[in-house]
C-alpha cells in the first residue's frame, strides 16, 4: 500500500504514427478500494487486492493491472490440490499472499453440495449415512452421483431433479413466460429445455439448436426464442449476454464505452438475424393461431449513421454468409471450439453459481475492462470445457470435486478482507424456488401451486406468473430480463417477516400431517426427537450446547409440542437455513 506510478499511454495510429497521449487519456479506477487514479494518470495504490485502471483513448481502451499482496508471508503448508482448479487457485493465493481457510466438515459439505447441484436437501437418513462413512472419497463420489455420473442406474438417481433445478435456471435466462408465449408456447420450450438437460445435451448443441430453430413454436420449443426476441436488435443482445457474456446494448447506438465493440460490431451481428421472420400459422390452415418461424430470403441491417449494409459479421471476426439461413453460420461460430468467448462465458456463470461469485463479475458482463480475478483458472475452465465436449456436468463436477470448493465459509483473520478471490466459501442466499421447496421438505407439508398437480415443486414450475405470495417476495423473476440481475439475492426486511411472522411457514410447521406431527406420534426420546430436527433442517446434528438448551427450552414451554415446533422455527429462520455456507 502506498505505490506510486505515472501511467503512460501510447497511441500508434493506423499509418504508423506513435505518439504519446497521456494527458490526452481518460483514466477510472475498477476498484477505489485498492487503487486510486488521477485525471493525469496517476496511480496510487491504497488497499489490499488486484484492481485495474481503465484507460480510454480515441474509442480504445485499456487495463493496467496493479496487485498488493494481502500479506508477506502466507504458506500453504496444509494445501492439497485435488484437480488443476485447486493449483491454479493456490497460484493465485500465493501472488496475493493470501491463506485459505480450511476444509468444510462433511455435514456442511453435503448440505452445499445437494443444493448447488439438484437445488434441494437432502434427507436426515442420507446426511447421516454420508457422515458416518469412512470411505475417504465419499465426497467425490456424492458429486458424481448428483450429477448421474457413476454409470450405475440404482445410484444416478437425481436426473429428474437435476434437469428441474437446471430447467428453472435457465428457463429464467431464456426468459420463458406465458403472457409472451401463451401456455401452449411456454410448454413446448420448457419440455425442450428439461429433456436437454435430463439427456445431458451438448451444451453447444443446445445453444445451435436454440439459435437456428423455426417452425412452430407450439411444437418446436426452441422455436420461442425467436418469439421472445421479435426483433434482430433483441436478439443480437440476448445473444450476446446469454453466449458470449457481452453486453452489447451500448454499441447500438454509439461505440461501447468501455470495450472495443463499435455500431459495426453491433449491426454486423444483428445481420445474421436479419431473415428471420414470423406469420401465424392458420396460413397453412393447420394448427390455430400460433407462430410459426421462418426464414427469408432476403432482409438486410444497415449502420444507422453510415447507411451502409451490413455483412453478417461474429464478433471480432470476419464476414460469413449463407444463402439459405444466415444463423447456421453464426451458429457455428459461435459454439465452435475456437471462439474462446463461448466457453468462457458459460465455465464463469458456472463458477459463480457454485462458489457464489463469477471468475468476473457480474457473471453475464465479461469484458476486457472487467478482468477476471484468476486469469488462468479462466482459461483452463474453459478449456476443459471445449476438451470435455461442452458438457456442463464435467465442469460442475471439476469445481465440485476441487479443494477450492470444498473451503470453509468462515474466513480466518488473514483471509476475512477477501471478496473476489475464493480464500475461503462464499455464503450464498437460497433462491425463492428452491427455498419454498426446502421448508416444504424439513416441514413435510407440500405447496399446491394452481392448476399443477400437489407433490409438484417450486423448481419444477414452468412458468414465471404462477401466483404465490412467498416466491414474490423472495425475488423469483418475472423473466423479463436475460441478465442474471433480475434475481435479485439481497434480503430484505418483507423476506424476514414473512418467515417470521407469515402464514406460509407456521401453517405447515403446525400442520397435523406434518413433521413435527410425525415425531411426536413416535415413542422416542426428547434427545432423538432434536436430533432428528437438526439433521432436517441444517442436515448437522445438535451440538452438546444445544441439546442441552432444548432440553431448558422443552422444561419452559408449554407442551412438547410447542417446544418442537418452536425450535424449527427458529431453524428455518437461521441463517445456517436461509443459506448455502
């Protein structure tokens, strides 16, 4: 802290012109809290961490990178690295000074590991089977049975459940919902998203087949992409941020400010799209009153300051064309094991899905002005990405088998200023959906959501408009945007009362069907009746301090009852509940 430097920027021009502009530049800070930047371009550094200095010139822009140690001295006596992720990462600690915290116990681990991979707990018979195994790669092997990749049907038994919570993640980006699509529509492009993901589909075949799709919407679901973005300004952007992790709405009108993306860049884009069309399909006298997607055989984008046409033009690349459909080109580009762009987009939202924080953040914004905070984790991520044929459960299972992964979410003292760099776990708020459908689980009282059959969950939900007063109020989307912002993670003060004081949580706690019904029912002790709450609720045993407080809490109340349905409250209530730690 308290390095100096005078940045110096030098402009060569397209005739071979060099010439230095550094009081001709702009200079901005990515990060005040580690380094601070005059208008002059002089740099200071003044808090612990990595951070940039964007530096703007003539429409180019640029990073100078600056890193302060977090400490002089920071071994990794204790590190085991269990896959390249936990080299690289411990790479990085060492570039920082930086020591991670240790390793979560095996309650936490599989609490995290159920929720990041199916969006649900797990049972007390399971935590407790897991506990009390002694196999030393029980963890390895729970990983790869969430993700049904132990090859064996009687334990790839989670795929149904997987597909749903994946389902609803990206149901949420594609931005699917009845009031755009009708019932019929949002049905279709559901169906397709669940079944690529209980196959296991090609993450790049996914997205060939979303990007080039026609016919019906009501019976080809990927059809509805192109009825959710009516335009090809809409879809050059949901594009973008979706595949590409570029946010390129900037560059339709002027050139992005903070990337090298001009209005040429933007409309060379938006002219693969620029053929695709829609009529109602009672045109051909068939089906109703649905869409049907079809392609032109002319339609064309010009530069709305030059006037000039646009050939189809990826990112960064060359023109290409097609003479039947424009969009297989781009389709190929876009996926193809070249465009570094496709694979690191996707291994980054991944990474912040799991570890609670992207490689780059925000995880849909990846820009050379946005650095990552491991640059070579990145790469290698996205590399094994492309060697593993795009499969998105070889990239959960490498993160969720690596060291990094499996940290503690209580920082050490050495550590506790780290928020980019993965020292110790991320805590991460349970979504809306997956919430409901824990507390329905801990209190054995199911939701009935309208018109969809009791037992159905809220992560299998098809549609953003189902009317329930909790997932409202705990932020699920409307789907109206593609950025991952729309989900909103902070808590508020409607979420707390709403589990404090609501309907929804004390009805099922009290519920005659319900769970704490069931352990009453049952002649077992006050001991076995805490233990078996824990381990529903926080998948831990009590400790001995607080088993001895509920043995004070039952002697207080008023009847067993109330003893044990009070404790679950305050369970469900906690913050070793509310979130994944």
């Amino acid at each position: 802290i308290g390095y100096q430097q005078q940045l110096r920027v030098v402009a060569e021009y397209s005739d071979g012109q060099i010439r230095d502009v550094t009081a001709l530049a702009k200079y901005d800070s990515m990060d005040e809290g580690v380094v601070a930047v005059s208008k002059s371009g002089y740099a200071s550094t003044v808090g612990k961490g990595q951070a940039g200095v964007m530096v703007r010139y003539e429409g180019q822009v640029d990073i100078a990178t600056f890193v302060v140690p977090f400490s002089d001295n920071a071994p990794l006596d204790n590190w085991q690295n269990h896959n390249f992720v936990d080299e690289l990462a411990a790479a990085k600690f060492r570039e920082l000074g930086l020591q991670p915290s240790g390793l979560c116990d095996d309650a936490t681990f599989i609490r995290r590991a159920y929720m990041d991979a199916v969006g649900s707990l797990p049972t007390r018979e399971q935590t407790q089977a897991f506990i009390a195994s002694q196999d030393p790669e029980k963890r390895t092997h729970l990983v790869d049975q969430l993700l049904g990749l132990t090859g064996d049907p009687a334990l790839d038994i989670y795929n149904d459940r997987y597909a749903a919570y994946w389902t609803l993640k990206w149901s949420d980006l594609i931005r699917n919902n009845s009031n755009t699509l009708g019932e019929q529509g949002m049905w279709a492009l559901h169906n397709w998203i669940k079944e690529s993901f209980r196959t296991n589909k090609p993450f790049d075949q996914f997205v060939r087949e979303l990007v080039t799709a026609k016919g019906s919407i009501y019976s080809n679901g990927p059809a509805n992409y192109f009825r959710i973005n009516r335009d090809s300004s809409a879809l050059t952007e949901s594009t973008a941020q979706l595949f590409l992790g570029v946010r390129l709405e900037c560059a339709k009108c002027h050139h992005h400010p903070f990337e090298k993306y001009s209005q040429a860049d933007y409309y060379g884009l938006a002219a693969f799209f620029s053929r695709v069309t829609s009529k109602n399909s009672e045109e051909f006298g068939i089906f109703g009153r649905e869409t049907v997607v079809m392609v032109r055989d002319s339609g064309e984008v010009s530069h709305p300051r030059t006037r000039q046409r646009m050939e189809p033009t990826p990112l960064g690349g060359e023109p290409i064309d097609d003479p039947l459909d424009r969009r297989l080109p781009l389709a190929s580009w876009l996926t193809s094991k070249d465009n570094e762009l496709f694979a690191r987009s996707v291994v980054n939202r991944y990474m912040g899905y799991l570890l609670g924080r992207g490689l780059v953040e925000p995880i849909d914004d990846m820009r050379s002005t946005n650095p990552p905070s491991n640059a070579a984790l990145l790469d290698a991520l996205g590399n094994w990405f492309i060697e593993h044929n795009f499969d998105l459960k070889q990239v959960m299972r490498v993160v969720m088998t690596s060291r990094l992964y499996q940290l503690q979410s209580q920082p050490t003292p050495k550590n506790a200023s780290d928020r980019r760099f993965y020292s110790h776990y991320y805590v991460k708020r349970i979504a809306a959906e997956p919430l409901l459908d824990a507390i329905d689980q801990v209190t054995g009282v199911k939701t009935k959501f309208k018109s969809l059959p009791l037992g159905t969950n809220a992560t299998e939900l098809p549609d953003a408009e189902y009317p329930n007063y909790f997932l409202t109020t705990f932020a699920k989307p409307r789907r109206a945007s593609v950025c991952e912002c729309e989900r909103m993670a902070d808590e508020n003060l409607s979420q707390a009362l709403h589990t404090l004081n609501g309907d929804t949580l004390a009805g099922k706690i009290s519920d005659k069907t319900g769970f704490i019904a069931n352990i009453l029912a049952k002649e077992t002790s006050h001991a076995e009746r805490v233990t078996a709450i824990y381990l529903t609720a926080l998948c831990r045993p009590p400790t001995d301090q607080e088993m001895q407080l509920s043995q004070q809490f039952l002697e207080e109340s008023p009847s067993p009852q109330e003893c044990y349905e009070d404790l679950l409250w305050a369970l469900i209530n906690s913050k070793h509940f509310l979130f994944v730690r």
